[in-house]
C-alpha cells in the first residue's frame, strides 16, 4: 500500500523529536494522531508513521486505545499535549506545506470525475484510483468523500462509488443556480475589475476565436475560468461563491462535450458571447455585461439539453481506468 511522501513523514518525526530533546513535550504526555495532525495539519497516515518511528526510539510508549505517551516522569499536573508551545523550524514547515501535494491531486481528481458527467454513468474503483494517483486507499476514500459532498459521486449502498448519469433535472437545476447567482456576483465584483486582465481575457479569446478548428479541451477550459472563476468568483461574498462553485462543477463536462465532438459552432458562439461580455465590463457597463452573462447561461442550458441524449463514452477524451463505464 502506498502512503504519503517520505518527507512528511520525517518532517514530523523530526518535529516532535526535536520538542521531545527540548523538552517542550515532558513525560506523561499523551500523543494522538488526531492531536499532531490537527496541529500540523497534515495527514494522520505521515503522523502514524513518526509517532511509531519515536516510540521504536523509546521516546514515545504505546498505550493501546489512548496513542502514546511520552516516556519519563509525569508533571505536577496534567498537561494537554494541544496546550504545549512546541518550537517548529521554518525549514521544516515549509516541507509541511507541501501537504498541498493533496490539494492538488484532489483539484485534479474532482476535475477529472466532473469532466466525464455528461458522457455516461460510471463505477470509480477506489484501488484503481489510489494507483493513479499514487496515494493510499485511505485518501482516495477521502477524496471520493470530499467529491461526494459537492455532489459529484455517490456512495451506492453497496459501498461502491458511482459517477453519474447527468439528468435532465440536474442541468436546469445547476443552471438555475448559476442563472440567479452569476449575473448577481458579476455585478458585485465589476467595479473591481482591472483593464489590464480584461484585455488578457479579450485576447484569448480572440486568439481561440481564430483557430476554432484546432481549439483543445485546456484551451475552452481556460477561456471557461477566465470569465466563470476568476471573475465571476472574485467576489468577497464566500458564500454565494461556493453555491456558484458547486452548480459550475457538474457542467464541466458540457464544455468539454462541444470540443470532444468537434462542435465548432458552439464553440464559437460560446467565445462570442464570452466577449460580449468582457467588452461590456472594460467600457464599465456592468448592468448590461449582467444581462448577457444571464442570457449566456440560459443559452447553454438549451445547448447542453439539446445534445444530451447523443453524448456517448467514446465522447470522452482520455478516461483514467478509475472510471468503469456502466
């Protein structure tokens, strides 16, 4: 089985070891994993491995149920090891803060598993998924659950994992969100907006605009973020963010459908619109970029319900083995 990087591992071994040397961690202190990882914030997969490596060191003793305990005489009082000032070098939290390896395998994950939506319904094996990406079963299981809660997967009750299908009902409920929401956050974030990154925005798109017929699934993703997240999310209101977040997942895949199946036109009118939009935004008119970024949504919810039916499997650019059509 496979675990976390090697140098989480030693990052927190060589924490504790040097508080324990210290003795900022006096004996009688009780140690959980759930305590370390809370405070490092990292994995308890890289804290069960320090935690083990100490105590194979005498410093640390079991205590089945209860974790470890630092060896040596105990304080007057009891001491949480949560109320300990624990000295952590600069140097080694800097190789904690590659823990964002996870994010990024999950920013991946849940891209990937969202992109495939609209093509079919899917098993994901979790084995499979640990091998693909090079990480234990027990954090693919947290990523499947972390997925589940944006409602990408479910949990079937057989304990399988399941991707899909993207119904009817799903698109007009994810664009009803997105139709009331994004024209609200738009108008919220355009007097934020700078020059410079609009006339970014407007020359990607024109460039795209330009070559249609080589245009790539990165290419529409990027143009997608451009207006949809690093404009439309840049608003400081967390909350209708996220509910925007979670109804712009699902569609991923409806991008990705029109260049899989070479569906120029849409293409096309997709970074027209997208233009419309910014061109409205650099003259200052957010009320009118608004309305057209409404009436962009509804368009490619007809588009998107129109062409749902004649999506197949072998749509699907590059599936990983982790998605077993059904």
């Amino acid at each position: 089985m496979k675990t976390e990087p090697p140098r989480i591992n030693d990052a927190v071994y060589k924490i504790l070891k040097s508080n324990i040397a210290q003795g900022r961690i006096p004996g009688g202190v009780r140690i959980r994993e759930t305590d370390v990882a809370r405070l490092l914030d990292v994995g308890r997969v890289p804290v069960r491995v320090a935690l083990a490596r100490l105590a194979g060191e005498a410093m640390l003793v079991s205590s089945p149920g209860q974790g470890y305990v630092r060896v040596g005489n105990a304080p007057s009082r009891a001491i949480r090891f949560a109320d300990l000032d624990l000295d952590i070098d600069a140097e080694l939290l800097d190789v904690l803060g590659n823990r964002n390896w996870r994010m990024r395998i999950f920013d991946e994950a849940e891209l990937t598993v969202a992109s495939a939506l609209v093509f079919g319904t899917y098993r994901i094996s979790e084995a499979r998924l640990a091998d693909h990406y090079g990480v234990s079963r027990t954090i693919a299981r947290e990523f499947l659950s972390r997925i589940e809660r944006v409602g990408l997967v479910a949990q079937l009750p057989n304990g399988r994992w399941q991707a899909g299908p993207m119904t009817e009902k799903d698109i007009c409920d994810h664009y009803a969100m997105r139709c009331a929401l994004e024209p609200l956050a738009l108008r919220d974030v355009a007097g934020t907006l700078k020059k410079s990154s609009l006339r970014k925005m407007i020359s990607r798109l024109e460039a795209a605009r330009n070559q249609i017929e080589t245009i790539t699934t990165d290419d529409i993703l990027r143009l997608e973020k451009d207006l949809h997240v690093d404009i439309v999310l840049g608003s400081d209101n967390r909350p209708m963010n996220d509910a925007i977040h979670r109804s712009q997942l699902p569609l991923i895949s409806t991008h990705i459908s029109f260049v899989a199946t070479r569906s120029c036109d849409i293409v096309e009118s997709t970074i027209n619109e997208h233009l419309a939009i910014a061109f409205e935004l650099k003259a200052g008119n957010a009320p009118a970029a608004s309305s057209l970024l409404e009436q962009h949504l509804i368009r490619a919810r007809e588009t998107t319900l129109r062409r749902l039916s004649d999506l197949r499997d072998s749509h699907l650019p590059n599936r990983p083995d982790f998605m077993v059509p059904l």
